[in-house]
C-alpha cells in the first residue's frame, strides 16, 4: 500500500468521500506527511501542534498549513477561518 504524503492516500479518501480537493480541510499533525501530503492534492489544510509534531517542527518543515491550532480544541476556530464562515 501507499503511505503519507503519497498522493493515493489523499485521493482514496476524497474518492471515498466523493469529495473534491477544494472541497476539503485536511486536519493533521505532521508537517511532511499531513500538511504535505493534503496540500499537494489542492486541499486546505490546518496543522494542530502535538507533543510529537511542535511548533518547531512546522517551522522547520517549510510547509504552509491555511491554519493552525495548538489543541483540537482551537480546530473549530480554524476550520471557520478558512471557509469564510
């Protein structure tokens, strides 16, 4: 099978879903293999800080999320940023 930030994975889940890229925010906690991965395909994407993913870690990475979150708590926030609400 593929794995992130293999584009496949992506376009599984928007077939699944039956979604478009555009469509979508992709929520997640690595740098490289979420924020990469989503933005490749044309998805938004919001980045939630983890003990095992920080901040410095996006820092370092270079990938540019549309938003970020420090807790799942803050994604809501986010998410109504991005789509315009």
């Amino acid at each position: 099978g593929w794995r992130k930030p293999h584009p496949k994975i992506f376009e599984e889940a928007l077939s699944r879903l039956r979604v478009k890229p555009e469509e979508t925010v992709y929520v997640g906690d690595s740098p490289e293999e979420d924020i990469k991965g989503a933005k490749q395909l044309g998805m938004r994407t919001i980045y939630v800080e983890s003990q095992f993913y920080p901040f410095e870690a996006l820092k370092r990475s270079m990938q540019t999320p549309d938003a970020t979150a420090k807790n799942l708590c803050e994604v809501y926030d986010a998410f109504l940023k991005i789509v315009n609400v």
